[in-house]
C-alpha cells in the first residue's frame, strides 16, 4: 500500500501547494476547448441585439475579441496570484 500512496503523491504537486497537478492541466486544456465555441455563441447572440455602431465592430472582429478577453482573463489571475 505504501508504494501506491507513493505514486499518488507523485501525480500530485507533493509540497508545493501552487504548483498544478496533472490532472489540473488536463481539465484545463478540456476546458479551453470547450470555453471558446460557447463564448462564441454568446456573442453572436449578443451581436444580434446590438445596437451601437461601435461595439457592433468590436463584435464583428471575433479574433480581436477573445483575445482580449482571453488577456484580460489571465492578467487578472496573475494579478490576483501575486497576493
């Protein structure tokens, strides 16, 4: 039982509590596969009852969009990380 114990805590970070675990990486990564098409259908929905000229272009540049978006998601983590 104790080599069992010992290869789960080697999945795991062991002492660094900050460090991801495996598994946190995959259900990262399933979960950007899957935020990005759902995001999408939001703002094609958002789009379609918009009104201003402006945010319609923003909208209108997908790309430029989730990038943002995507950039400011990650800067407030970091941010919030740092403390």
């Amino acid at each position: 039982m104790a080599a069992y114990e010992g290869f789960l805590t080697s999945i795991y970070a062991g002492k660094d509590l900050f460090r991801p675990t495996f598994f946190e990486l995959i259900a990262q990564e399933q979960l950007n596969e899957i935020f990005q098409p759902a995001l999408r259908f939001l703002v094609d929905i958002f789009r379609e009852r918009i009104v201003s000229p402006t945010l319609l272009t923003l909208l209108d540049s997908w790309e430029v969009f989730y990038t943002a978006f995507r950039m400011i998601l990650e800067g407030s983590t970091v941010l919030n990380k740092e403390n």
